[in-house]
C-alpha cells in the first residue's frame, strides 16, 4: 500500500494543467514501480511542486497570498480560516517563482498573481508602511494577539524580502513586468523602517499599533529569525536606520558574539537572550537566508555561512545521540523547529524536545547539509509516506507518540522550496543579492558579502 500510494502521488504531483515540468517527465515517474528507485532530481522535483501549490493554488483567493494554515482534515480555530498571513506571503512570492524556474507555471501566469498580490498589498491596512502579522480578506487588520493590532516589523521584513526578489526576477522584461517592478518598489520605499525606533532608540521594535502604540515592548536585538529586518532597514532609500542601531540594537554592544559550544559545534552567536537555549530552533537559519546569501557573509560578528551549517548539523547531531531514546530518531529523520505539537503550537529544539520531527527544518537545511537533508526527503517519501499530502510533508509528526495532523502552515511549507533552489540553483540569493539598494546595505553595516548582478 505504502508504495502504491506514493507512486500515485508522485504522478498527481506531476500532472498541473498547461505545465512542462523540467527534470523529471511524468512518463518517467509513472514507469517507475517502486518509490526507491526515484532519483534525488525526482524527489527535489516532487516535494518543490508540492509545497509551491500551497502557495499557488492553495492561496487566498481575493488577494492571491498565503493563508496562514491548511488543514485537510478542515478543523481550524476560531479566527477566519482565511487569514492572510504577511510573512509566509513573501516566503510564497518566492515560492511562485521555483514554480516558474521548475516548469510547472508559466512566467505570464506568475506575473498575473503577483499583480494581483501587489494590487491588495497596495490597498490593505498599514502602519508607517509596515503591514500587520495577519490580513483578513477584506484588506484589514486581523489581530494576532490582543494588543498586536498594528504594524509588524519583522513580518514586513519577510513580505519586502519577497517583493524584492521578485523585483529582481522581473527587472529586465516587458513594459508590462516593469510597471510590477516600479510597484514593488514604491511599497519598500512606503516602508517607515526608522519610524520603528520608538522615538530615535538605538534599536528596532517589532511592533507598534495606533490602538496600544508601544506597549507590545517587543525591542528586536540577538541572535533570532530577523537579522533581514536590521538589513532591508539600514537599506532603505527613504526610511534608513544608522548603522549604530544594528551595532547596540542587534548586536547587544558585541554581546551577540557570546557563543557555545554545543554538540561539538561553536553557535558562532549567543542563542541565549531570548529563552535561555543554547541553540534556537531551526527556522532561525532559513527565514532571513531565503535571499540573504549567507555563503561568504561576514560581519564584525560572525561568519553566517559558519553559524547555519552549525546550527543546522548541531540538530543532525541531536538526532544521531537522542539522548531522550526518541522512537525513529537517526541519520535519516531529524530536525526541530517551531510548528504544530501534541501540545499545540511549540518552538521545539534541542534542549527542549518532546519527541516531535517538523520536515521543514530538515528539507529548509538542504544548503547546509545537502547529504543529511537529502537522506530525510528519502525516507520521508520513501518509509514514512502517510505523513505526505497534497502540499508535501505535513507539517510535523512524532513516531514516538504515534502522532500527526494533515496540516500544514505557510511559515514552514513557503521555506522548503525557496532553501531547496537555492541548494541547486542559487536562484533566491543571485536576485535578492543584486539589490544595488541592499548592496550599500550591507556596506553600510560593516558586512562582507558577494555583490551579485542581475543579467535578468
């Protein structure tokens, strides 16, 4: 059973409407008779259109954005199942353009969603140019918390990285995918990046809302998921930040550079300020590195290149030991980072593991630890094929607890694509990296980097 149904999914996920999938014909896959004899190629190419279609024919249909979750069981809490989420919005602008790269949509059909996307961003609710963490259908504010009713820096700073890209990807085309590049430009530039020092501190604020102003208190600084913000902030052409804010705000006066030693692994960074981990969980390696080249970044602080690998082979290396005797853990099934849980939504890492694998921390590695996240992407369609859906792996499971729930949320599916084409192409960090605005960025903070052209 476990090999015929993976053997079906492979050709429903091959078979999209007017595409030509690159790579992988779909007469290959359906002469394939068993899931082990599929290539590495054929399964970067299925889990890439699997997790693309969450983004494509998955989204939020008035804006053409992500939702913040899927659930294919149909059980959601409380709030609107069709919140828009502005975060794994960017993650699912850059997804769209795997699908293009890949084969499996056409460059017309992305230009006319990004349109679409561009044209409600344009219209929704924002706050001194930030957009907040959710958006009702409508184009207005749907609170994430009760006092978190206004602008989200961070989440932004994941939309803008996104816009960006595309920007990128578009900037020597027709008339028509110029007019969408000048678009995208206007809303970075809308975006008030100094505004959010609360009154000119030497530090972002995630947060502010009209409602409650600062009283979210939620100043950005350490090691975590945002260090993008500081620098599509200190990048800005009309909003900028000195470069003393990253300097004292996320740098913690060089406190930043505290670091451990873990698993045999120095952290490069202080893990620590936030919740008194040695290590963070593992989207911390993915979110801001999706068009931040880490390859041959440096700053006064840390090698990143250095400080993902570590982080990303710190949990391989968590699994290998399994202190705690985790049923399934090994060489090829590892990998904790925040998602869902038995307990519900959970930031999980090495000193705080409950057992539970989140596919996406594995799979969103693939840069960093192409061998070890290759072997996870096998076993998973290979072994484990009931925790695949129609959108790729579910979002977590736990072979200890015999757990798992068919669903899935944008933040760890929008990821998967977009680190694993960076693994075999670069695409995300050649476009995002040739921003001549994000170049002198970069500069400006100290940073030595690779200054990528966009040839279009």
């Amino acid at each position: 059973m476990r090999l015929f149904l993976i053997s079906v999914l492979l050709v429903v996920a091959f078979t999209v409407a007017g595409c030509n999938g690159q790579g992988t014909s779909k007469k290959a896959i359906a002469q394939n008779t068993s899931a082990k004899a599929y290539s590495d190629e054929d399964l970067l190419n299925l889990v890439q259109e699997q997790t693309f279609n969450y983004f494509w024919e998955g989204a939020e249909p008035i804006s053409g954005l992500a939702r913040e979750r899927i659930h294919l069981d149909n059980i959601y809490p409380s709030h609107d199942k069709d919140v828009i989420t502005i975060g794994g919005s960017g993650f699912g602008l850059m997804a769209i353009l795997v699908g293009v790269e890949r084969g499996f949509i056409n460059r017309e059909q992305a230009l006319l969603r990004y349109e679409k996307a561009v044209s409600f961003l344009e219209k929704a609710d924002r706050f001194h140019g930030a957009w907040p963490h959710w958006l009702q259908p409508s184009g207005k504010t749907a609170p994430f918390s009760p006092k978190d009713n206004g602008g989200d820096l961070v989440e932004t700073a994941f939309l803008i990285q996104g816009l960006l890209t595309v920007k990128a990807y578009f900037s020597n085309g027709n008339e028509q995918e110029q007019q969408l590049c000048e678009r995208i430009q206007k809303l970075w530039e809308e975006v008030e990046w100094d505004w959010y020092t609360k009154n000119g501190e030497k530090v972002l604020y995630w947060h502010w809302s009209p409602e409650y102003q600062w009283e979210m208190n939620f100043p950005v600084g350490g090691y975590n998921e945002a260090l993008i913000m500081y620098i599509l902030a200190a990048s800005s052409p009309t909003h900028p930040i000195e470069k003393n804010v990253y300097e004292k705000g996320w740098a913690k006066s060089g406190n930043i550079t505290k670091d451990t030693i873990y698993y045999g692994l120095e952290t490069e960074l202080d893990h620590y300020e936030h919740d008194s981990s040695p290590v963070g969980p593992l989207f911390w390696a993915h979110y801001s590195y999706l068009g931040l080249n880490p390859k041959g970044l440096t700053d006064a602080y840390a090698d990143y290149w250095k400080l993902n690998v570590n982080h990303a082979r710190i949990h391989y290396n968590h699994s290998l030991e399994n202190p705690k005797g985790f049923k399934g853990y090994g060489e090829e099934c590892w990998g904790l980072t925040s998602s869902y849980s038995p307990k519900g939504y959970a930031s999980h890492r090495p000193d705080r593991d409950i057992g539970v694998v989140s596919p996406t921390a594995a799979l969103s590695s693939m840069p960093y630890t192409p061998k070890e996240s290759m072997r996870f992407l096998r076993y998973m369609y290979t072994e484990q094929d009931s925790l695949v859906g129609k959108y790729g792996p579910y979002d977590a499971f736990s072979l200890d607890k015999k757990w798992y729930l068919p669903r899935y949320l944008a933040i760890d599916q929008g990821p998967i694509p977009v680190m694993i084409e960076n693994h075999r192409s670069g695409l995300f960090w050649k476009l995002f990296m040739s921003n001549q605005e994000v170049q002198k960025g970069l500069d400006k903070l100290g940073f030595q980097h690779s200054k990528t052209e966009n040839n279009g």
